[in-house]
C-alpha cells in the first residue's frame, strides 16, 4: 500500500509557482518509489484530503508578515474536522518570505501545534529577494519527506 504525501500550496506568482513545482519535483523523484504524491491549491483542498494523507507539505508566501489568505482560509476551514483525527500528522512548511518570515512561521505553527501535528524539519524560510537556490532547498525538502515516508521513518 503506497503513502500519500499531500503537498498544499498558495502560487501567487511565478516564483512560488516555481517552489510548487520543485516540491513536486522532488516528492516524485525516481529514487523515491511507493509515495503518491498529491497537489492542490489551499481553496482547493479540504479536510477529507488532509485525513487521506500520510504527511502534509504546506507552503506559502509571507502576506502583509503572515500566511497567505488562501493558506488561512484552508485552516479555517479544516481545523475543527481534522482535530483529534490527525495527531502526530508528520508536517513541514517553506515560506517564500519577502522580509523575515517570523509572522508567517509563528501563525502556522500555532495552528500546527493546536492540531498536535509533528514536525519532520524546522520550517524552511526562503528569505529576501529571490535565489536561484530557494527551489533546489524546497526540492529537498520534498524529497526528504517523501524518501521518509517510503522508509517507513515518517
């Protein structure tokens, strides 16, 4: 039975389009077998796609020093279904921060912590103008999940 690695991401622009898709990228790299990878947009997604998953990727822009609406409205809408039915949901986060990305990280990891998911890194926060690295760095990030979840270590 393969695992299902839920990658939940705000693309406003064409850089964060560019992480969506390194995450995706990296989750389905051909060293990484067994993992379905799913990717949708946080208007898109919904509890019942949470509760199918095995780990959760959430990435966002800083919006105005926090998570973008579209990420907010995912949690707002999924928050009371998903909790007591999600504890210990292997998590991790990247942020395409235009500042320093410390609103951003505090807002989801407090509703992170609310849900009682479980961190697999640090949140990842892709600071300041734009790198030509922020979508290897995310690219490794999904891989590293996903490789995890294959190993059975998620």
């Amino acid at each position: 039975m393969s695992k299902r690695l839920l990658i939940v991401a705000h693309v406003p622009s064409p850089n964060t389009a560019r992480l969506r898709e390194a995450a995706e990228r990296g989750a389905r790299h051909p060293e990484v077998g067994g993992i379905e990878v799913v990717v949708k947009a946080p208007f898109e997604t919904g509890p019942d796609d949470v509760l199918a998953c095995d780990a959760i990727l959430l990435g966002t822009p800083e919006n105005l020093g926090t998570m973008s609406g579209a990420l907010k409205d995912f949690f707002d809408r999924s928050y009371y279904p998903l909790l007591d039915k999600t504890q210990g949901l292997p998590c991790a986060l990247y942020v395409r921060a235009g500042h320093d990305g410390t609103g951003t990280r505090r807002a989801v990891e407090s509703i992170v912590t609310g849900l009682r998911w479980r961190w697999v890194q640090a949140p990842l926060i892709l600071r300041g103008e734009w790198q030509e690295a922020f979508p290897e760095r995310v690219e490794e990030l999904a891989m590293t999940m996903a490789a995890g979840l294959e190993a059975g270590m998620l």
